[in-house]
C-alpha cells in the first residue's frame, strides 16, 4: 500500500534544540525504531503528507499523545491505521512516557 502520511520523530533538547531522528511509513516501524528517545530529551512526532505543503495534520509532545490517539481516528475510518495498530503505539507511548 502506498502511504499517504509519515511519521516524523525528532528528539527534543532541554537548551530547545530539535534533531529528526527518523521519517517512518508505518506505526509498527515507528514503534519498533523511532521512540527509543535517550534520557533527557523529549519526543516530538509530526504526523505529516509527503510532497506537499499544507500544514502537517499534527504536531505532539508528551504530554500531548493522549489528544493525538483520540485524533487518529479519522485515519482509522480511512483505513490508514488500523484500531490495532493505533492502540499498539497508544501502549508504546504510555511506556516512554513513564521512562522520561
């Protein structure tokens, strides 16, 4: 399936320095490659469409992630995630969350 939307990781420093970590296609890959954030630094992830240059569809930060698995919805209805899928990084980002 060609994908429509990407997953932009960056880590975010404390003096507010911002480094892309990685652009992923899928959430099992966002998961299994892009939240291993090192200590101290936050996680930001930009859900965004390729080749284009409308606003991204959205910009989150802990502790914003709950508010983005709520948004992920309609992506769902559209067959671009999966319930499951959805509910896998939900759990993924729980468990960053309590290591930050």
């Amino acid at each position: 399936m060609f994908r429509r939307v990407y997953w932009v990781v960056e880590h975010v420093y404390a003096d507010g320095r911002t480094q892309v970590h990685g652009v992923y296609t899928s959430i099992p890959n966002l998961i299994r490659h892009g939240l291993k954030v090192p200590d101290g630094v936050a996680l930001r992830l930009t859900l965004t469409k390729l080749d284009g240059d409308d606003e991204p569809f959205g910009i989150w930060m802990e502790p914003q992630f709950e508010e983005m698995i709520r948004q992920l919805d309609k992506f769902v209805k559209t067959e671009e995630f999966s319930a499951e899928q959805c509910h896998s990084l939900a759990e993924a980002l729980l468990i960053v969350a309590k290591a930050a």
